[in-house]
C-alpha cells in the first residue's frame, strides 16, 4: 500500500510499505462526523503482459470534488496518481488475468482527535491507497441481474450523492438488503417520485439498436467514471446518446435493454424488474446483444485488444 499524512492541510512525503493496520483514538473525526471519501478504479493486465490502469487522471479529479464537499483538504491530483501508480508497480505480480483485475482503493480520511469538532474540518488525517485482485462484482459471473425498483426513498441526499463518500453508500444499505433478502434481487434502482436516479453502487442505462439512454448529472448521485467512458463508446460506435430525464414509466415500458454501469460491476444486463410486487422481463431475459457489444468495447481497451482513441490508459 501507499500512504501519506495531512496536517493542516498539508500532505507529507508518501511511502510505500508492506499493508498495515491503522490504530485511531475513539475520538478520531472520521467516526464521529463521517470525514472520509475515496475512489475505485482498476489496472488490468494487457494483452501484452502490462500493468493498465483505466481512467486514473478522472478518478484522480473526482476524489478532489469528493474530498471539497466533505470538507477535507483535497490530495494534488498528481499525489494521487504517484501513489496509485506505485501501488500498482508494488502488486504487478497479482493482477489477475482477464476477467479479472486489481481494483484500486484511494481514500481519505479525517483522523483529527475531538469530539466536539462537529461544526469545523478535521486538522489531520490519512490518505492511503490500497489494492485487492477482484473478479466478477456480481455473484454468478456474466448473468442478467434482478433489479427492484424503489420509488419512495432516496439513494442519498441532494446536493452531497455526487461524492463518493461511505456515508451515500450506507444510507441505501437497509434498502439494498432487505431487496436482496426479501426479492432475490441483486440491486435497488432508486427513482424518487418516479424519477430515475441510480442504483445503490451504479448508475443506470438504457440501450437498443440505435440509443442509449440515461438520466442526466445532478448533484444528488455519483458522476461516474464508467457512466463517462461508456456513453463515449456508444457515440464512437453510432449510437444516439440521451442524457434526459427518465421515468419509472419509460423504464418499465422500453422494448430494448436496460443496464448497470460502474467501476466494479463494468457494464452488467438486467434480466429483470421488480415494481410493485410484479416481475417484469426485460428483452428476452438475458443480457442483451448492445450491452454486449458496449462492455466488450470498455473491456478491449482495458487489456488492450482495442486501440485506445481517448487516451484513457496509463501503462506502468
């Protein structure tokens, strides 16, 4: 792993060292105020036999966006791209073979000793990266998911779903679950008032012949890294790109695909909704042809089958 100090806001000379534990007082911020965000992204081994991350420049961005609204003082984004480039350099050896890859853990974290800080940012903290060989994010390997749809609660709050932040995540948990341990489905698309937003750790698509579809930024979920790169592709391959609000309605009536999108689960077809006690097919059922077509585009660029028009590889 990599880590670093901040003090005051400023960051210390980073290391890389052999993974550790962290011993933190009771009273550290991170516990009491929820001072800490991260990033997730992946290197892959290449064709080649090279060590690919993807996308590290726009993870390295987002965290800085993530780490302003939890009010930490932002890593240098050039800090965050040595250190993960010296974390993968340091784990070449157990980068899986695709499928598979090393997913990348950036996070900081507010370490400050007081209680009573409830109303001003921590003065110190950590900033560590750390790796783990990952396979398929979904129980089952490439299968079409089982999806519920939710349109009471929110994912998150408005103004603070765009930072990648542990406190968006747990605040959809009890939903995520009790769907899973209720309904047997592998993920909650929340749609507030009918509205699309995303799911519980994706963002949400849908896809046909000609289009692909998906709800438009806001700050009240995740701007994703894999959302960008994949709408990117579907222009580049022809198709009609609609950022635009989506209702429960259209979702539920669309004759094409639907999909989620995310640096852990890449681009993953959804077999199945589940609305107001009904299961709904969609297509036939199975992963569709076009969402396919668009993850085998994302994943030849990762281990570099694909050329790479975006400049979106880093090579260590």
């Amino acid at each position: 792993m990599a880590s670093a100090r901040f003090e005051q806001g400023k960051y210390s000379d980073w290391t890389v060292h052999k993974i550790k534990e962290y011993s933190l007082h009771p009273g550290a911020h991170i516990f009491h105020y929820a001072s800490g965000c991260f990033e997730g992204l992946k290197a892959h081994r290449g064709t080649d036999d090279s060590a690919r991350i993807f996308r590290l420049d726009a993870h390295a961005d987002r965290l800085v966006e993530s780490a302003k609204m939890l009010c930490l003082p932002p890593p240098p984004e050039s800090l965050t791209i040595e250190m993960v480039e010296a974390v993968v350099k340091a784990n070449r050896d157990e980068i899986p073979d695709p499928p598979g890859s090393l997913y990348l853990r950036p996070t900081l974290i507010g370490t400050e000793v007081n209680i009573g800080a409830a109303a001003h940012p921590p003065v110190s903290g950590e900033f560590f990266v750390i790796a783990s060989p990952v396979g398929d994010y979904f129980a089952g390997g490439k299968r079409p998911l089982r999806i519920l749809i939710e349109e009471e609660t929110r994912r998150s709050t408005a103004a603070f779903g765009m930072a990648k932040a542990g406190a968006n995540y747990v605040s959809a948990l009890r939903t995520v679950v009790a769907a899973h341990e209720d309904l047997g489905a592998d993920q909650v698309l929340f749609a507030p008032d009918g509205l699309v937003e995303e799911t519980g750790a994706t963002n949400f698509l849908l896809v046909d012949d000609e289009s692909v579809v998906t709800a438009p930024l806001t700050d009240a979920y995740l701007h994703g890294v894999t959302r960008d790169s994949t709408l990117t592709l579907a222009r580049d391959l022809g198709y009609r790109v609609e950022e635009r609000p989506l209702t429960v309605d259209e979702v539920l009536s669309w004759e094409g695909e639907a999909a989620l999108c995310g640096t852990a689960a890449v681009l993953t077809g959804v077999g199945t909704f589940i609305h107001k006690g009904e299961e709904i097919t969609v297509g036939n059922g199975e992963v569709g042809t076009n969402t396919m077509r668009l993850q085998e585009a994302l994943t030849e660029i990762h281990v570099g089958k694909a050329e790479d028009p975006h400049g979106w590889v880093r090579i260590v």
